[in-house]
C-alpha cells in the first residue's frame, strides 16, 4: 500500500525541541518521500495550534490490524468479516483493511468532514471504495452493525457502550488507551453472546485521544481552579520520580487506578527547587510534593480540596509495588452490558478496586 498516496503536501515531524517542524512535499520532495516510508508518526493537521490528526507509524498500524485479526488468511472465509474503523484520518488503515477484508466489508467512519472528505478522496486514488460516513465515532456505526472488527485510531478511557453494541458476539474490538495520567497501551476485548466485552491491555501504542463530538461536553475534564480550599501539610517518602518519572508500567497502573489524576512538573525555582503539582479533571482538588534540593527520602506534600490525591496515588504505587511492578500486559478490563468498567490483573477472578 503506497503510503505516500494518503499524505498531504505538508507533514509535520518532531523537531527534537518539544515542537514541530515541517516537511513540504514542493520544497523538499526527497526529505517528505523518506518521512512517507520512515516508520515514524505524521502529524497531518493541527487544530488550534496542537496536533488533532496524523497518520500513524506503520509499524504501529501493523501490530493494530494483527491485534485486531484481520490477517490476510481471513480473505478465504466464505463469509469476510464485517470491519468498522473509527477515526478514517487519512484512509491508509482503511485501505489496508480493503485489501484484506475487501471494501465492501469495511466502513471507516470520521468525525471531522474535511478529514472524512480527504480520506474518501485518498481511497478512491488508492482504488479502493469502502462505506465512508461522517460521524461521531463515539456512536460507532448503526447502518455497518453487527461487525465482526471495531478497530479505533485514536484513545479512549472508557469503552463506549455502542461499540460493544454493535459488535457480533465474538467479535473483537481494538482501541489505544489513554488516561490523564498516562497515555499509552492498546486494549483487545472479546465480546460475548451476553454483551460483555473482556480483554487485556498490551503495551505499545500511544494515540491521539477521541475527538468528543458536537452533542458532547467539551468542558468536560477542564480543570477548575480551586479559589479556596483548606490546604493539609505532610510529608512523604514516595518520591515524586517514582510516579511521574517516565516508569510507564507504574505510570499506566496509576492512571487506571487514580481516575482523573494528571500531573505536571515545575522546575522554575518559585516554590520550591523542583515540584510536582497533582490535580483533578473533574474537580478542585490537587496537591503537590516538594523536592527540597537536598534530601531524597522525604518531600514535603500539601493537599486541598474534596480528594486527597497524594494519598490517593500512594495507595496505589504501593498496591503496584505489592503485586510484583505488573507491566502493562498483565492489566485487563471487563465491560458488563449495563457499561460498567471492572479492572483486574492477570484475570478477572482478580478484579481491583478504583
């Protein structure tokens, strides 16, 4: 599958500062054909200054579309499997599935119209004419359903109810995870007969996260500043590092077991040699825990508001530390019929508590 097809003349790559730079396909042909095969993410568009959509790296696309069983040997089923892709992007994951499955078994399906237009028109360079529908991806695709395959390009932290709906008993759904604290993993859930999807997360994979769409809150998950809140003073032997230091297995647990928490560092010196400040998405609550310059085994923590966060995220890294550091892949998730998310390691019988 020709990936440079599905690109547009400009691409934007990491610049090593934080940032991005890009790459014209008019001005530095060769520099943007060797970024088109480079097993590298392409930020194709940004919305308000920030990346919102990208063609993934291939490697990444690979190990999605065997995660999600779509191999070419499935092309001798009499009957092909019934697939629908949420997030169409460019159309590329869409083309491969086409030449797995055929294109008339593939409905991709696009939040944004330009995107969803764009894609269209790509496909049909490609020689491939899948269903295209512009649409919320949340709702995934009434008109395709049941599918055997729901595959997503993009993250979420929670399940929607319709993917599982829409879903033929055995059926396999794939997404990338996300959560506040942490973005990163794939999950594959298996639906049953009696509407409840289970599986496990694997550990590779971070992907932009769901657009919401027009009839969502998108205020939701917006911080609000806390105006004035009791502050409690303690101290903590958890080093700050431990949780927040680039540890993904611990990283990942915290941000299934600490729903809402995300972090950021501060390094400027006003409060403190270094500081790690803690807060809520759907509440005024935070905290933050102080790196004095000198001592490493105690920092000093201040918390406010209706969680205690640190209290919070301690529980949980010694929770982590108590069942042997699990990597990513040893963490599940069910989904019962009525939408309800348990957690477990290793295996449902061993479900843990949020």
């Amino acid at each position: 599958m020709p990936r440079h097809q599905f690109l547009p003349d400009t691409v934007w790559v990491r610049d090593g500062q934080g940032g991005y730079r890009p790459i014209n396909r008019s001005t530095d042909p060769e520099e943007w054909m060797a970024a088109a095969y480079a097993d590298q993410a392409l930020v194709t568009q940004f919305t308000d200054g920030l990346p919102s959509s990208s063609a993934s790296m291939p490697s990444m696309v690979l190990r999605m579309l065997q995660l999600t069983q779509v191999t070419a040997p499935e092309r001798t089923r009499q009957q092909p499997l019934r697939a629908i892709e949420l997030g169409t992007g460019t159309g590329f994951n869409a083309a491969l599935l086409c030449a797995l499955l055929g294109q008339s078994a593939v409905t991709t399906v696009e939040l944004d119209p330009v995107l969803a237009e764009q894609g269209e028109r790509n496909l049909k360079a490609a020689g491939y004419a899948p269903t295209v529908v512009q649409a919320d991806a949340a709702q995934g695709c009434p008109g395709s359903a049941p599918s055997a395959r729901v595959l997503a390009t993009f993250s979420v932290d929670q399940v929607p109810p319709a993917w599982i709906a829409q879903t033929a008993p055995g059926g396999r759904i794939v997404t990338p995870w996300t959560s506040a604290w942490c973005c990163y993993g794939t999950l594959a859930l298996t639906v049953s007969a009696s509407g409840t999807a289970e599986g496990r997360f694997h550990d590779f994979a971070s992907f932009m996260p769901m657009r919401p769409g027009s009839d969502q809150d998108t205020a939701n998950g917006a911080h609000a500043q806390a105006i004035a809140a009791e502050e409690a003073k303690s101290a903590t032997a958890l080093s700050p590092w431990a949780v927040a230091g680039g540890e993904l297995d611990a990283e990942f647990h915290l941000g299934l077991t600490v729903p809402g928490a995300f972090f950021s560092w501060d390094t400027t010196g006003e409060h403190a040699p270094v500081r790690l400040r803690v807060e809520d998405t759907t509440s005024t609550s935070w905290a933050s825990v102080d790196y004095d310059g000198a001592h490493t085994t105690e920092f000093t923590v201040t918390q406010a508001g209706p969680r205690q966060l640190w209290d919070e995220i301690a529980v949980a890294y010694a929770s982590w530390e108590n069942n042997g550091r699990p990597g990513v892949a040893r963490h599940g998730l069910t989904v019962h019929a009525d939408g309800e998310h348990t957690l477990w390691l290793d295996s449902p019988d061993r479900p843990f508590e949020v």
